[in-house]
C-alpha cells in the first residue's frame, strides 16, 4: 500500500489537511432573510385562495369554483416546491485542495488510478473524439505505472478498437510530449486548434504532424467503414476477435491490451485496454451501467486501480492535474475519510455565448451542487467522477478497507473475457448490491445515492479551469429527449426502493433528501406548470378573471412581491455565475419547454413501465451535427427540423397562448377598459409566454430553413390549439 509512514506524518497532517472547506456566511444570511420575505408572500397568495371571493357571473359557478380549486392545488405544489429549493440554497460550501501538499507527502507513491471512458456508437461518438479523450487522461500528470485507461465499447465496432490501437501508438509521442512541455490541455485536438496559430518549437510541429495523419487514417477508415489491411495485420490480436457474423448486439467478449505497464514493465505510457462486452440479444445488457460493471470486474484481473474515474466518450481532460486534487480529498486523513467519490461539474466545449438550449446549467453547477456538498455531498452524474473502487463495489462506511495485494500472476486473458460475458452476472449481486445500479435511466444518480445511504458522503470541485469539457447537445430535440431519459430517471429513483424520502430517511440528512428531491421531482411538476400556464391563458380568453385586481387590493401585493423577486433574485444569480441576460432568457424558456414537454414525457414513460407496457431504452445523445444545421446553432437559431410528438405539444401550446392573447386583446380594445386591472396579471403572464415562444412561431411560421418546424408539426398544431380555443370560447 501507499501510505508507508502513516505515523510519521501523523502530527504534522493535522494542520496540514490536503484540503479544506470554505463557506459564505454574509450572503448565507442575506439570502436566508430574502427567502423568509418570499415564503411569507407565499403562505399570502395561499391564503388569497381560500378566502378570497370567487368573482364571477352566477352561470359560471361550478366551472369557475373548480378553477380555482386547480388553481390553489397547483399554487400549494409551486409554494412546496418552491421550500424544497431552498435547500441547496441553505448552506452552500466550496472546497480548495493543496496538490502541492499531496505532493510533497505521497510523490509519485499515488494509488492506482483505473479511467473509464465509455462509448456506445461509432456513428454518432466518432472515434476520433473517443480516442481524443483517451489521450487526453492517457496524458493526465500521473505517474504511467500507476494509471490506467480502459475503453468500453459497447458498439462493439472495429473501427473504435482501430482507432483505439493508433492512439496507443500516438501516445508513446504525444504522452512524453505533454509532460515535457507541459502542455494544457491534453486532449491533441483541443491543444492544437488552440495553436492553429503557429507552433513555437519543432517538437510542437512534429506531433502535430503525427497527430494529423492519425486523424487522417482514422477518418478514412471511417468513412467507407474499411480498415486498413496493415492495420489488421498488425493488431491481428485485436481484430481476430470479431466473427465473421459479429454484430453490434450480438457478439463475444473483446479484450485487447493494447499497451502494458504491469509488473516491471517500465513504461511512458499508461497501460491501455480495450473492452467490447459480450452482447446477445436474449440478454439485457443494461446500457452504461452494465458496461461500468464489465469494466469494474475486468480492471481488477488487470490493474485494480484503488481510484476509478469514469468519463463519457466525450469529455476529455482540460486539467491534466485533476486526479490530483481529487486525490487531495479522497487521501485526506480526516474529513477525507468520510468521503466516497468526488464529483467535477459537466463542461461543455461547444456552447455559444447565450447558450440557447440552457446545456450548460449554469445555477445548477455553481450554486445548486455547491449547496447540496453543504448537506452531505453532490450527486453522482456519471461523468468527471471519481470513486473509491470498494465503496462503488459495497463497502460501508466504517468498515475497513481491505487492502489489495497486487497478485503475483497475471491473470489469462481468456479468464478475464470471462468476467464480461452476458451470463457472468446470472444469480449474483452485479446491479443490485455490487457496482453501478441496473434499472434505471439514470444509474449514476440511484448508485450514488445509495452510497450515501451507505453512510458516505461526497463532495464536489469545481475549480476555474475546467477538469473535463464534453460536447452538449446542438439542437432543442436532443436536449429535450436527454432531459426526458434524466426526469424519468430521476422520477424512478424516487419511486424506487433507495428513494430518498423512505429509504433514505434516517441514513441522510434532511437537506440532502430534499436537495435529491429538487431532481427527483422533475417529472410530476409538469402538470402543475401545464395546468397553470393553460388555464391562464384560457381564461383570460373567456374574461375569467383569475388573480386580485391589479394595484387597487392588498392580495396583489404577494403575486407582486413573488414574481418580481423570484425573477430578480434567478436572473441576478444566473448573473454571478458568469451568464448573460439573454442567456438567462433563454433559460427561462428552456425551462418552461421541458417542464411542458421533456418532463410531461418523462412522467408518462414512467407511468407506462409501472404498469408495464414499455421497457426501458437510453437514446444517446449524439455528439456530431451536419454542417448546415452546425452553422444554425452558432449562430444561436433554434433547431427544429424532425416530427416530434414534443414538438407537436410544444406547439399547440404556443399556439394556444398566442390566439388567447390576441383575443383578449381585441376585446380590450374593443369593449371594456376595466378589463385591464382585473385581468391585468393574467395579460403579464400570458404575454411574457407568448414572447418566450418567438423562436417557436419563427421556427412555425417564418423561416424557411431545413431547421423550421416540419409543416405537418405546424399545421396540426394550429388545429388543435383552434379547436381547443374554440371549445372554450363556446363552453
Ligand atoms: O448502452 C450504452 C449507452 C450509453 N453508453 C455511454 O454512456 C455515456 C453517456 O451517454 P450520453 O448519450 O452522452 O448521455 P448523456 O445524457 O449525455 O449522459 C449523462 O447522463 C447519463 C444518465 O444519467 C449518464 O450515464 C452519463 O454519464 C451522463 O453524462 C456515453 O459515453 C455513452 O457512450 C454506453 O456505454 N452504453
Ligand atoms: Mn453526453
């Protein structure tokens, strides 16, 4: 084991922690006092609700009676919703780690350190862009024989293992290379269209060269899907694994190591493994979760790394020192201790300035997951984290750790494959007790919960230079499936057994239950945030009037009060985070399409697989665009362009608002002027919908674009929203 002389550095560690954690008490008490003025308004416009008169003409009674029963149920769930938010508010810290501590106390005597990088589809993940973050953590400043970096290819693709075995020979350059140079980031693509500009030295010019005709074999292989014929010969090993009939869901294990720093191999390069899980379509293979687990049990015949990282096939390494301040945290000998895996934030490469599609979460990951490290640890998302191998495997907090003797023999290959065969998980824990959680969207939220629950906390990093940077999805349908698979995900942990409210209860704190909660809950708000904005809408084009008169009553104060600083205080937060003011518009239309669109879904594929009438499924995001639709979403346009049934919904609602709107203003124009102040919020609300959807009707009525809403998309959702209005027009 690592830490030879524990005891020797006793005394001195104790004022010398590898990291500490700080927190903001002045703005925690601000905010604290801000969020009881809203809570009061809040508990007001409750009150308004059940004792204000229902003003109305006596025909409409019953009607208007159940409106606004709809209305105080949904204002009651808002007001709910509204206190669970606060906990990742309540007490947010932020931790500082000292590398250059760790590195005075371990040197090179760090644990080992096993990466995970998992791709699912050579289309749509390019293998180019996998093995760039290969080589980018292939080069983190580690020592090599201490690392290890394993891809899991769940594409089980020829072309990803050629790709694969190229870069492990770029690497015997590009490593040494980095660590010469000190280069930043280590990701080659990245680091030389930073240096498009010129090369300072004639190594620079070199491995660029290299690098370029890597690239360049690996897209040709790629583009007519033929390998070369050196190629197959020269990594026979490899390729001789695939039959003949082998298919992407039907094929035998592949395991092929391609470079090995085991047992006195002194080696520049990492030990690089490449791993195609046994497939077969009798058998569910449990999409990432099912190829992490393969990937837990085949590291440990290999290298065993105490420390695992697990990163997309996206997200290369921008901070080559990252393993290190992770290190400082998980090495800690005190507070570290408690500490089971440490979570970085999902940054993105290719967001522009306004981040039209809200990708970035900016709140989310400068506040939110801050706050929720307060209340005992941030969530476990999959990506940019990394985790102590026992713990993910089932140790509890408090027991020992057992120390894993490297053995002596080098396990047989053909015994390895066998630990990722489809049956090898039959009549055992894998999923369940062992290793990432199977059933379940999102298996990094329920397996890091459980965790937790465990006893474990965790703890989060967010430092300037990003530690991981991935692509985000470039258009509204992508993004809007992603957050459909993550609200259903986050829904079903919930309604699982490892929910935080039941399971969770007494095992983790009450801020972190309702810090899981602000994620788990994504999916049902849909239908208060459906209800309200429609019937708003609807009634402001009846003249129903559904909120106090406007200046001239007390109860106007509340929705006032609410709306403006809840408004105010989102976008000054959006603000601090480094966004702009358009950025925060477009999140606020974001956030209206998935809570009327992503989240509704989400909520309904969760119902249907209760009931058991659909399985589960992962739609990957993909991560390249074609050239016109690219340019599109540089330019910040929104892309439609497919038949959607979210589409469709989205666009009937928009629609919906928009003929309620004019309407009513035809009649304010027209006939009664009082309209104004009894249906005067009712206009606000209504109005700031409408021009939320402007790309929407653009995209619908004015572009012309292959990116435009698809016409049958439009017209059908002109028809609906028309016959809905005219319905309730006559009703
Ligand atoms: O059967 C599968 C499906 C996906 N993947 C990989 O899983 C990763 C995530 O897939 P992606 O399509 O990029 O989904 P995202 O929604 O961007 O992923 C986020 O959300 C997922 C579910 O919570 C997590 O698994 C991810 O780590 C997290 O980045 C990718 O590297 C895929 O190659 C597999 O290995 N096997
Ligand atoms: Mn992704």
């Amino acid at each position: 084991m690592m830490r030879k002389g524990d005891d020797r550095f006793r005394a001195v560690h104790e004022d010398e922690p590898l990291f500490i954690t700080g927190s903001r008490t002045g703005r925690v008490i601000a905010y604290r006092v801000f969020s009881a003025s809203v809570f009061f308004c809040i508990c007001w416009i409750w009150l308004y609700r059940v004792t204000a008169p229902v003003e109305t003409d006596e025909n409409r009674t019953g009607l208007v009676r159940f409106i606004w029963l709809v209305m105080l149920v949904t204002e009651i769930w808002f007001g709910l919703y509204w206190i669970v938010m606060q906990s990742p508010r309540w007490n947010p810290v932020w931790r500082f780690t000292f590398t250059d501590r760790l590195s005075r106390r371990y040197g090179d005597d760090l644990p080992r350190l096993d990466v995970f990088v998992c791709t699912a589809d050579p289309v749509i993940e390019p293998p180019l862009m996998v093995v760039n973050t290969v080589l980018s953590v292939a080069a983190l400043d580690y020592p090599p024989e201490k690392l290890a970096v394993y891809l899991s290819d769940d594409g089980g693709s020829e072309l990803t293992f050629y790709a694969l075995a190229e870069a492990a020979e770029f690497a015997k350059v590009w490593v040494p290379y980095c660590k010469r140079f000190d280069v930043e980031p280590r990701s080659p693509a990245a680091y030389l269209s930073c240096k498009a500009s010129g090369f300072d030295s004639a190594e620079a010019e070199e491995v660029a060269r290299l690098y370029k005709e890597m690239a360049a074999r690996i897209e040709t292989a790629a583009r007519p899907g033929i390998i070369p014929d050196e190629a197959r010969l020269k990594y026979g090993d490899g390729f001789s694994q695939w039959d003949s009939d082998a298919t992407r869901r039907n094929h035998g294990t592949i395991l092929q190591i391609l470079v090995d720093g085991r047992k006195g191999n002194t080696v520049t390069v990492p030990t690089l493994v490449y791993l195609s899980r046994e497939k077969r379509p009798e058998h569910h293979h449990h999409f990432k979760a099912g190829a992490m687990n393969a990937l837990i049990r085949v590291s440990s015949k290999i290298t065993c790394g105490r420390i695992i990282l697990n990163l997309d096939c996206d997200m290369y390494s921008n901070n080559s020192k990252s393993a290190r301040d992770a290190l400082c945290i998980l090495l800690d000998e005190k507070e570290g201790k408690e500490i089971a895996f440490v979570q970085f934030p999902q940054c993105f490469e290719n967001l522009t300035k306004n981040d039209l599609y809200a990708s970035m979460m900016r709140v989310g990951y400068d506040v939110e997951f801050n706050g929720l490290d307060g209340n005992g640890g941030p969530l476990y998302i999959g990506t940019g984290c990394f985790h102590r191998r026992d713990v993910i495997c089932g140790r509890k907090y408090g027991e020992v750790e057992v120390e894993e003797e490297e053995s002596d023999y080098i396990s047989e290959t053909e015994m390895i494959k066998a630990l990722a065969s489809c049956t090898y998980e039959e009549n055992s824990q894998w999923g369940k007790e062992m290793g990432v959680k199977y059933g379940c969207p999102v298996e990094d939220v329920i397996t890091g919960l459980e965790i937790k629950c465990r006893g474990w906390k965790s703890a989060y990093l967010n430092p300037k230079k990003k530690a991981f940077v991935g692509v985000a999805p470039t258009n509204l349908h992508q993004m809007l499936v992603q957050h459909r698979r993550w609200s259903e995900g986050d829904f079903q942990v919930l309604l699982s057994e490892y929910s935080p409210v039941w399971y969770g209860q007494g095992k983790i704190g009450l801020g972190l239950i309702l810090g899981y909660c602000c994620y788990c809950l994504w999916a049902p708000s849909s239908v208060p945030v459906l209800l309200y904005s429609v019937l708003t809408s609807l009634c402001l084009l009846k003249g129903i009037p559904l909120f106090p008169k406007v200046w001239s009553s007390w109860w106007f104060i509340p929705f006032g009060y609410v709306t403006v600083a809840a408004n105010a205080y989102s976008l000054a937060e959006f603000l601090w985070c480094g966004g702009t003011l358009r950025g925060w518009w477009n999140e606020q239309r974001m956030w209206l399409y998935r809570r009327t669109s992503s989240f509704l879904f989400g909520l309904i594929d969760t119902i249907k697989k209760k009931v058991g009438v659909s399985e589960s499924a992962f739609v990957i995001t993909a991560k390249v665009a074609e050239e016109e639709a690219a340019e599109r979403y540089e330019k910040e346009v929104m892309e439609f362009g497919v038949e959607s049934p979210m589409f469709l919904l989205l666009g009937t609602l928009g629609m919906l608002h928009l003929f309620c709107l004019a309407t009513a203003f035809m009649r304010l124009v027209m006939t009664s002027r009082e309209d104004v102040e009894t249906m005067g919020l009712q206009f606000v609300v209504t109005g700031v919908l409408v021009v939320l959807n402007w790309p929407l009707y653009e995209g619908m009525l004015l572009r012309r674009d292959k990116g435009k809403m698809p016409m049958t998309v439009t017209v059908n959702s002109f028809v609906l929203a028309l016959s809905a209005c005219t319905c309730v027009a006559f009703l």
